[in-house]
C-alpha cells in the first residue's frame, strides 16, 4: 500500500459551479415519492434523510416523473459549461487562453463520445481534452495530470471540471425503491465544480500544493457501483444502469480513507494545526462532528456543503472549495486540507490549499 505525492505546486487562478434550477428540499423530494411508492417507502426515506442531514439539493430530473431517463433540466454538459464560465470570469481568462481540458465523471451525458466533448461542444473548445471516468477523488487524479503538465510543458492555463447527473438513474416505483437506492435518492445531488489552474507564481497565495493519491481497496467489495451497461454485463435488468450503494460497507471501509489522507499530509510536515480549515469529501450533511471528533479538531474547522447540495460526487470538492474561498472566512495565507474519498474501490486524494 502506498501513496503518491506529487511535488508539484499549481496556481488556482479561478473557480465556479453549476447547479441546475432552484434547490429541492428534502420535503419536495419525499413530495414526490409519495405520488408514486407506498407510505412505507416514503417513511424509510424520511428517516434515512433526517440521519444524513441534507436539507436541499439541485436535480436535473423531473420529479414530476418516476423514470426521469434523460435528464429534464440541465445536461451534464450544460453544467459544466456554466461552471467553467464562472471560473474564467473569475481567472480573467477566455476559453480561448485553455491549452488542455480535464473533465471527470461517473454519470455522462453518453458513454461515448465522453461527457468532456460535448463539454467542449458547449464551449466551442477548439483545443485537447481527456476525461477520466472516475467519482469522488477523480479531482485528485485530474490534478496529478495538470500539474504534471505544467511542470513539463510550462502551460499557462489549464481546466478541471468535475460533474454529476446522477439522478437519472432513480425509478419511484415499489420494486426499486429498495434501501440503498432510497439512500441515492435523498442523498445525491446533480452538479458541476470547475477550476482554472496554472503555474506557481512563487506569490505563496491561491496555491494547491502537497498532492496525494492512493487506495486501499483490493480485496474489498465496491461501496458504490453501477451495475449493468459495461462489457462484462451490458445488459440492464430493469431498463438501465442503476447505481448500487452498499451503506454498510461504506461506514466500515470510509473512515480510514480520512485516516490516510491525514497521514499523506503530516509525512510531507504538516500537523491538523496548520489547517484554517478541512474540506472532507461531502458525503452527507452530518459529517462536520463525527470528523471533527475523529481529528480532535474544532468542528467549525470542518467546512461542510453536502446540507445545501447533497453529495455531489466528482463535483464535490471543487464545489466545497468553491463554497469555502467565496464565504469571506479565509485570510491570506490560510491553509486549507482537502480530503477526498471514493467509496467505489476505496481510493483516497487531496491537497494543500494556500488561500
């Protein structure tokens, strides 16, 4: 088992989000349900919100619908692009001044071409892309290739976009509103982070520095997967892929993920002290005090989004990180640690964030 650290520093020249429509709160979703699924149903997921503690977030489906399929308000793609116009306003730069995009998702708007082209279709992008077809830390491993590239090749200005239209894949009928996809349904929200990214100006402000990744999950069962639409399996028993989410095994396997990215951080000579704040991968709405508990920290250390925005997959962290530098609570020079954790083969990544 080991982590990979890169050496490397990047400016974060801008950031922005993509949310589609208005927020839906939690009774508008159990609103809906209740049009479709028996009061059982509803009852478990009431309960199952109320333990995670997210009030609202945006959905691109329609809830009017128990099969959204297709989404019924903002694309994958539409998302990104909103998001990554808000980080180049902010970076003062064009989508003409991006030498290489980055987008990464587990929910695309097709299986190919990837969600990135049609990202780039939306923006009139003329130059390369590449996607990576990974959830929650698919920030991390997009920033080992973007700061792997700027160190070599001396680009100026590169983007990241991370998004997820997940909501699609809920059916509101009896025979699938099982438990775990009870928990997708109140716990998921649709959504697009971006950032614009270039080199260190050695200015020691608005630099992502200390970058790790690693996994701890050979051997342990996917927390999170998506059954059916691949090779091995591409036929899907109810109509279309449906993400699995194995709560259990999540809560055994989760914790060490946090475990290791602190220990990635204090090898490199930080201690939890240094840190004005910690962004944890935004699971649910609750997760400030048990964390902040499990580091002996404050727990307004802990800066939380998943209340207002659910859990919101490869956007999250960007999102979070987004939330956190436009909320006035950093000065300059304030650290910030990013924690990031994937429950689909227990993969860990993060940063160093010098406001």
């Amino acid at each position: 088992m080991s982590t990979f650290v890169a050496d490397t520093k990047v400016k974060l020249l801008g950031s922005g989000i993509g949310m589609p429509g208005y927020p839906v709160s939690t009774a508008q979703l159990l609103r809906s349900l209740e049009q479709f699924c028996d009061r059982p149903s509803v009852r478990r997921a009431r309960a199952i919100a109320h333990r995670l503690g997210i009030e609202h977030r945006h959905l691109s489906r329609d809830l009017s619908k128990p099969d959204a399929g297709l989404v019924a308000g903002m694309s994958a793609p539409e998302l990104c692009r909103v998001a990554l116009v808000a980080a180049l306003q902010q970076s003062g730069r064009t989508i003409a001044d991006v030498e290489y995009l980055v987008g990464h998702t587990t929910s695309p708007h097709t299986l190919l071409p990837p969600n990135i082209a049609w990202v780039a279709e939306e923006m009139d992008y003329q130059a390369p892309y590449m996607e990576l077809r990974q959830a929650c830390t698919g920030f991390a491993n997009a920033l080992q290739i973007v700061s792997a590239m700027i160190q070599a090749n001396g680009q100026q200005c590169l983007a990241i976009v991370g998004s997820e239209t997940g909501s699609a894949y809920f059916r509101a009928d009896e025979e699938f509103t099982i438990t775990e996809q009870l928990v997708n349904y109140v716990q998921m929200g649709d959504g697009a982070g971006a950032v614009i990214l270039g080199p260190d100006d050695g200015s020691g402000r608005g630099i992502i520095s200390d970058l790790f990744v690693g996994h701890i999950g050979n051997g342990v069962s996917p927390g999170l997967a998506i059954a059916g639409g691949g090779s091995s399996t591409p036929e899907c028993n109810i109509g279309f892929p449906t993400f699995s989410h194995h709560a259990d095994t999540v809560r055994k396997s989760g914790p060490r993920l946090f475990e290791m990215g602190v220990a990635a951080v204090q090898r490199r000579g930080y201690a939890i002290k240094d840190f004005k704040r910690i962004i944890p991968h935004q699971a649910n709405g609750r997760i400030a005090a048990p964390l902040a508990a499990h580091l002996d920290v404050e727990v307004e250390r802990i800066h939380v989004t998943a209340h207002r925005y659910g859990n919101l997959g490869s956007a999250a962290i960007w999102v979070a990180l987004d939330d956190l530098c436009h909320s006035g609570t950093l000065a300059s020079g304030d650290r910030v640690l990013v924690l990031g954790a994937e429950a689909t083969k227990y993969l860990y990544g993060g940063f160093v964030y010098t406001h």
